[in-house]
C-alpha cells in the first residue's frame, strides 16, 4: 500500500480508491496534496493490476478547492501562474489523458478547483446532498484547474458563464439533469454503488475502454476527418488485445466473456 501524508490510496480487487484525506480542511488543496495526488494517480496508471480508479474525499466533503490559509503573505501573479502551471496541470492532465476510467464519488460538496478535480474524472457519480460550485468569482478570481474548459463542453457556454459568474451551487440532482453526473444515490449508499460500478468496469475489456477515453476526448478539438483516423490507429490496437479475441469467442460459443485487460 501506498503512504501519503494527505492522500490515502488503496486497492480493492482490480479497482484503487483515492480519497483525499485533509479533512480538518475540508479537503482543500496544498501544494503537497495536489503533487501527492498526481503520483496516487501515477501510480495507479502504471498498476497492471488496476483497471479502474475511484477518486473521492474523506469526511462530508469532496473538496473546498485551493486552501487560501496556505497564503500568509503577499500573492503576486507570477506565484499564481506558477502554482497552477506546477501543481494543478500536471494532476488534470493526467487524469484526462490516462488511459484507465476514473470515477469520481461526489461526497458534499466539490467547490472551486474541488469542482474542477470533480469534472476532471470521466464518470461522476453524487450523494444526494452532494453539489458542485464554481466559487471563483466570489474572492474576484477565474476559475481555473480546466474549469472553463469541462463545463463549456459539458453544458454549454451560457450555462457554464451563468455558474461561473453567479457562482450559483449546482445541487446534485441538479447536475444529473445537466449532464454533469451520471448517477445520484443517497450519501450512505455512495461508495457502495461507486464500488460496485467501478468492479463492473474493471471486469470488462479495460484496454478498449481506456482507448475510448481517448478517443472521445481527442474528438472533443479534432475535425471529424482526425477523429475517424485515430480511431483506426485505437482499434488497430484493440483488435491486437486477447480482450478482443475473447470477446469473439465468448459471442460465437454464446457465453459470458472473462475479461482479464490484456
């Protein structure tokens, strides 16, 4: 098992649950928490045995977003570009472009740079009581950590300018109606149901679904001329996988496929 001072990382079969532990703080971000993230997932992206990621927050909370108690003194806005650029860029990017599914459990509430961590994941699933707030422009800042970037595509620029401005919650049933969660179920049953989709996941052919990712998001600032040729060059390494040849042989012998993401 992997140790960190403000991350707790474990397994659980074929799937590794992050969770961000400061929760005293409400899960708000450091320096530290955010490289230690980045390597949680670093980790778990070069696990072979993991095939799926469960990101979520200890405590009542996702995350508060960027800790402001960290800053004692004056912040200028070369420390500002700097922080985002070193911190906050490498964990997103990281977590868009790995190819394994990461499920973000929506515990509370995911504000700030805690939302943008929230859209980062490729399925969110929420508590009941759970909710996302783009709180930037409440302390006069933009939102940043890719904010702009996840809800302009996932609801548009009006609605996304209208959270963003406003810094309107957005409950949870809420999101699931916009599109910004897959699922919502009742706080206690969250990590349960979480769990139980992430294992689903894990059992299918997690090459070819971390290829899709990739395809889907590559799409998402390519012409469709690019998009139809990166998918050729994906499947030309799908159909290479023993995920794939199973998979025909299970539906010509008319059985479940065992997948094992090779």
């Amino acid at each position: 098992m992997t140790t960190y001072n403000t991350v707790l990382y474990a397994t659980e079969g074929a799937v590794a649950v992050i969770r961000m532990n400061r929760v005293e703080r409400r899960n708000a971000f450091t320096p530290e928490m955010l490289t230690e993230l980045n390597d949680a997932f670093r980790h778990a992206e070069e696990d072979a045995s993991v095939r799926a990621i469960v990101l979520t927050g200890e405590g009542p909370t996702f995350s508060a977003g960027q800790d402001l108690s960290i800053f004692t003194g004056a912040v200028d806005a070369a420390n500002v570009r700097e922080a985002i650029k070193t911190y906050y860029k490498p964990l997103i990017l990281r977590m868009v472009t790995m190819p394994k599914i990461i499920i973000g459990a929506i515990n509370g509430g995911a504000a700030g740079a805690g939302a943008s961590l929230a859209l980062a994941c490729d399925l969110r699933i929420m508590a009941d009581d759970g909710y996302l707030l783009q709180a930037f422009s409440n302390i006069g800042l933009v939102p940043d950590a890719g904010s702009t970037w996840f809800m302009a595509r996932m609801v548009g620029y009006s609605r996304a300018l209208q959270f963003c401005i406003e810094a309107e919650r957005i409950s949870a049933p809420d999101c699931l109606q916009l599109g910004l969660c897959n699922e919502v179920v009742t706080a206690s049953f969250l990590m349960h149901k979480t769990l139980e989709r992430a294992q689903a996941l894990a059992s299918r052919p997690s090459k070819a679904l971390g290829w899709t990712k990739q395809a889907l998001n590559a799409s998402m600032h390519s012409s469709l001329d690019a998009a139809i040729d990166y998918e050729a060059e994906l499947q030309a390494h799908a159909i290479a996988t023993q995920d794939h040849k199973e998979g025909v042989m299970a539906f010509l012998q008319k059985r479940a496929p065992v997948f094992r993401g090779e």
